[in-house]
C-alpha cells in the first residue's frame, strides 16, 4: 500500500530514488562509526538509506505517474532479507566529498529487486546495474588514512526483513511515499 507523504506540488520527479529504510541498530551502528572518524560528515539520525534504485524522468510525466508505474512492477514483491556485514570505501565519490565510508550489504533479493527496476528505468552508469555496491553511507570526507583504517575494523553483523520501500526526494530529504511489502 502507497501512502503519499508530501503534497503533489513538492514533489519533482528527477531527484527521487527508490529505498529500504534501514532498521535502527544499523544506523546506530553508522553514527557510532562516524564518530570515530575526524573531519567526517556523518549522517545524521534517521538519514540513513539504502538505495535500491535512482529514479529519472524515464517518460513519465510526473511523479505520480513513475510511482504507479514502480507499484505496477513491485506488484507481489515479497519481503526479503538484508544485512550489513563489513565496512568500505569509496575513495573517489561520483559526487559530494570523498572518501565514502559505508557498510556493506548483502542481499539477493535486493539485486534482484535491483535488477528489475533497471530493466524498466535503465541503469545510471558508474552507479547501478553492473556497477551497484549496495551500501548504507556512515560519513564522507575525512582523512583517506582514518577510512581505510576503519575498513580493516571487524562489525558484528546487523540482519533484518525488508518490509517496505520508500520513495525520497533526495532535494528536499523527504520520504514522499511508502511500499509495503508483500506490495
């Protein structure tokens, strides 16, 4: 079920991605971490996403009508499983301050999910398809030294059920509506 969060006249279709809220002992984990790494941004509380797939203008000429075409596709997704398990960089961010600092994923059903969505919306090269490194972001920026350090750092595994999905608006930082799972 899709419940619409913001008003139609805030949204704007080209800065939506679809995601998996993360439960909150992962993006406790994530802030702990950020701590630990000088001249970092963290993320702050309740910031913290995984992103399942970026969402273009694809045609589609509003918002609405991208999100009944992703409810349409998600039609009988099941819930599935998701962990984070490690820590990584990015040493070269395709946009914003670098290093990345995140969390590793794993998650078939998310590839999978992933998948599908890039078949309909096309893939961003450099960022998804081939190229996706699900990952929940603990900070940017910092110095190179102190995030690779915090790789060779051993995490106790987080695992949950993805029950839904949400749709941001990553301009305004904003969750405009949600899936739940079964969709």
């Amino acid at each position: 079920m899709i419940a619409a969060l913001l008003p139609a006249a805030h949204l704007s279709i080209d800065v939506f991605s679809l995601n998996v809220p993360v439960p909150s002992e992962v993006a406790r984990l994530a802030s702990d971490l950020a701590l630990e790494i000088p001249g970092a941004e963290e993320r702050s509380r309740g910031r913290h996403t995984l992103v399942v797939k970026r969402l273009g203008t694809g045609g589609y000429e509003s918002y609405h009508a991208m999100e009944a075409r992703v409810r349409e596709l998600l039609d009988g997704q099941p819930a599935f499983a998701a962990g984070v398990d490690g820590i990584d960089i990015f040493e070269e961010a395709t946009n914003g301050s670098s290093p990345v600092i995140y969390l590793t994923v794993e998650s078939p059903g998310l590839w999978d999910l992933h998948e599908r969505l890039c078949e309909e919306f096309g893939a961003l090269e450099g960022l998804e398809g081939e190229d996706y490194d699900p990952h929940v972001t603990i900070a940017r920026g910092g110095p190179m030294d102190a995030a690779r350090r915090m790789c060779d750092r051993e995490i106790e595994p987080v695992e949950w059920h993805v029950e839904a999905l949400s749709f941001l608006d990553a301009e305004r930082g904003h969750e405009a509506s949600r899936i739940s799972l079964p969709a």
